[in-house]
C-alpha cells in the first residue's frame, strides 16, 4: 500500500495512518511528527521548524522536500507508506511526482478525508497529544481521554496541548489549509489518483478506505 492522506487538519489523518499501519504494515511517514520530534530535541531542523509551527503556518517546501527526498529512501517503504500531512503545497506535489518516478514507485491513490468544519474545529480544541516525542498518541479529553493526572496510557509521558492548538493558532492553519493545501485536491483529481472518504467515525472510515484498496 502506497498512499497518500490528504485532509484539514483534524480530519483525523493521524489515526487514520496508524490504524491503516497496524492492518497493512505499511509505515506511516508524518511530516508533523517528524517536525515535532526535532523541535523538541533541538536540532538544527527543529530549530529552523519553530517559529512556523507554533504560528500555525507552513514550514518551507524546501526544509520538507529535504526531508523527504531522505525519507523516502529508506528500506521500510518498500513495504508501503502512508503519507500523513504531506504534500502540503503544490509545490510540494510536484516536487514528490519527480522524486517518485525517479525511485520508481507507484502511488496506489490519494485518500481525501472528508469532515465539516464545525466538527474540525471541535475536535482541535479537544485534542491533546503525548509529549514523549518518539510516541505523540493523540487523545481527546471528551471522547478518549489520556490516563489519570493526564498521562499518556502508552508511555506514560504527560500528555498536553500542542503549541499550535490555541484557538488563534487553529484558526491560522485552517486558512493555511484551505489557501495551501486545497487545490491538492483538484490536482490530484486530474492525476486521476483522488478518492473521497467522509471521516467522521474511526471504523467506518477504515472500511471505506479498504472498500477502495479492494476495487
Ligand atoms: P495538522 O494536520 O493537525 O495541522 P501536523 O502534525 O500535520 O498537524 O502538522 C503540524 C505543523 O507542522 C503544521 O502546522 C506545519 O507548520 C508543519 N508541517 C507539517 N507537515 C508539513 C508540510 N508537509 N509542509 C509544511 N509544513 C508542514
Ligand atoms: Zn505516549
């Protein structure tokens, strides 16, 4: 399996990508995790990463396609990848059709996570995260709430709220989203490889996406 998950965020990529790596085996490669990751353990990356992340604005396409021109090649994604947030930008989309068609692999499709707003903006403002940077689980304090005192049930790290998970960081991603990200949409549409999957509930949406694997 060899896909890529487009959606805003909170449109649940994260879980999507982790469960579709628990059934299929396929890694997921998380740009946002991998970004996190290094701001907190302070490398170069990370502190050139910063400052975009916490404003809630992209970092630039040429820091991600380094990245993942690197990624790429490595021996796990022979096996199959999930690409969670990325690509991000046109640019980012064009740059990736190269890349891929130099090391020969082939895209199966493009998954856009269909969620109305409204719920996208409940589910960001609910959201925490594990701070334990080589675990990030995600939970939600309503719907699926860390452990006792706040701690992640997987590590046991403190689980807390992403910098960029205050309402007016929220509210700036969502317009980077629809001015950035979007029109991956209609690009992928006439690369013939798009797929639309509403996302509201985990299992539902699992079973569309291998409903379309299977056709
Ligand atoms: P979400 O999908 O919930 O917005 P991510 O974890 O995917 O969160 O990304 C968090 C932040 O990391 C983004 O707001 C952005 O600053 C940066 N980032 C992640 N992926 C990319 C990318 N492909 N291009 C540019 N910036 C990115
Ligand atoms: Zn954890």
């Amino acid at each position: 399996m060899k896909i890529i998950l487009l959606g805003a965020p909170g449109a649940g990529k994260g879980s999507v990508a982790k469960q579709l790596n628990e059934l299929y085996g396929a890694v997921q490669i998380s740009t946002g995790d991998i970004l996190r990751s290094a701001v907190q353990e302070g490398t170069a990356l990370g502190k050139k990463a910063k400052e975009y992340m916490e404003r809630g604005d992209l970092v630039p396409d040429s820091i991600i396609m380094e990245i993942m021109e690197v990624r790429l090649q490595k021996p796990d994604c022979k096996n199959g990848f999930i690409l969670d947030g990325f690509p991000r930008t046109i640019t980012q989309a064009q740059e990736l059709k190269v890349i891929i068609d130099r090391l020969h692999i082939h895209l199966d499709f493009v998954i856009n996570l269909e969620v109305p707003v409204d719920v996208i903006l409940e589910r960001l403002e609910s959201r925490r995260t594990c701070s334990n940077p080589s675990c990030q689980e995600i939970y939600n304090i309503k719907r699926n709430p860390p452990a006792e005192g706040g701690t992640c049930k997987k590590c046991g790290h403190s689980v807390i709220q992403r910098a960029d998970e205050t309402k007016e960081a929220i509210c700036n991603r969502l317009e980077t989203y629809n001015s950035k990200t979007a029109p991956l949409i209609d690009f992928y549409q006439n690369e013939g490889l798009l797929k639309n999957v509403l996302s509201l509930q985990l299992p539902e949406t699992i079973a569309a996406i291998k409903k379309e694997l299977n056709s």
